[in-house]
C-alpha cells in the first residue's frame, strides 16, 4: 500500500498492530485522526501515555486499579472470605457486570499454557497462596472462574493440588458457559447463574 507520507505510514503500521484492526483500518483512523482537532488527537496520546505509565495494580488482587488497593479490595461491603480467581481484568468486570457476586477477586495474568510457553512461574500463584494462608482476613471459598478451555482446566487442576493443605473449600463456576469459550464473552445473565450455581471443584 503506497502513503501519502511517511507519518501516516508509521501511524498506520502502529495502529495496525492493535488486535483486530487491519491496515485498512488503522488508515481510516489515522485519517480520522488527523482531521480531527489538534487538541482531540493530543488528549488520546495523552490518555494512552498515562494507560502505559501511570496504570497501578492492586496490591492484593492485582487487579488494575488508580491506587494501591483497588475499589474491590478496600469496600467494606465485600465478602473476605471468598475469592474468585480469574484470568484477567476483563474477566472480572465480566463478572461485576453480572451483580451476583459480592466476594473478592484475585487475577491470575493469564493461565497455564505450555504451547506459548506459559508456566505457573508466569502467573501470580503464589500471591493467591499467600492470601489463603493469611490468618488476618481468613478465606473460606476460592471459586474458579477460569474459561472453560484445556488451558483454564489445567490451571484449575494446578491450583486445586497447591490449595490441597488448606482448609479452604474449592468451587468452579457451573458449566452454564460453553466448552471452549472465552468467559468474557458469556452474557451477563449466564454468568451470573454461573457464579450463583457454582459447584464444588473435585479432581478426577
């Protein structure tokens, strides 16, 4: 594809690489962008800058968060003594979107993964373990929230048999969510059946 300048073509080739924009796209938007006012197109640098630099994580759940502890974590009306494991953030605004749940979250950064080279070192394990052995604020249920892929599954399994000495009680979202899909994508109705039927976790 031939540009008319060298900074739209940079614009575009930075664009493009965001997931599901292709080149086509990403020229439509830099040319949108550029026709935009000067201030508009400098205010949505300015966002994205901030987004990179100044985005915390909380230091409990590690959810994202504009301070230490997140909103979830600091509220006086949750439940401490349960916490949902979850992949990532947009699993966790899935699940808020669905009113059901009123217990803690802990988000992993992803799950197991041995084809992309993902390992239980990759993740934040040992903080969620560290959180069940606090005897302060005592957890009574983990429940996994986890995609209903091999990769969640063998997550799941992984953090059952480290959580095996506690006295914590183990439950999994009900299975109201299709095998293979992405837990982000269920509507909000099922997944709130999902976490309100949720089951006890059992190892085969």
């Amino acid at each position: 594809m031939e540009y008319p300048s060298k900074l739209i073509e940079r614009a575009v080739d930075e664009i493009s690489k965001l997931p599901g924009i292709g080149k086509k796209t990403a020229l439509r938007l830099a040319l949108h962008l550029l026709k935009e006012s000067e201030n508009n197109t400098l205010s949505l640098s300015e966002a994205l800058v901030d987004l990179r630099t100044k985005t915390k994580y909380c230091k409990l759940c590690l959810n994202i968060s504009d301070a230490e502890v997140c909103n979830v974590c600091s509220s006086h009306r949750r439940d401490r003594s349960i916490i949902c494991v979850v992949e990532d953030t947009r699993d966790v605004l899935a699940i808020e979107n669905t009113s059901q749940y009123t217990g803690l979250y802990h988000v992993l950064g992803g799950v197991i993964s041995p084809i992309e080279g993902v390992g239980p070192g990759e993740l934040n394990i040992e903080q969620l373990l560290k959180r069940v052995e606090n005897t302060e604020d005592p957890v009574k249920e983990i429940i996994f929230a986890l995609s209903p892929t091999m990769e969640g599954d063998t997550t799941a399994f992984y953090l059952t048999k480290k959580l095996k000495q506690s006295q914590v009680n183990i439950s999994t979202i009900a299975r109201g969510i299709p095998i293979g899909g992405e837990l982000e994508y269920a509507d909000e109705i099922t997944l709130g059946r999902s976490i309100v039927s949720r089951t006890s976790y059992k190892q085969d």
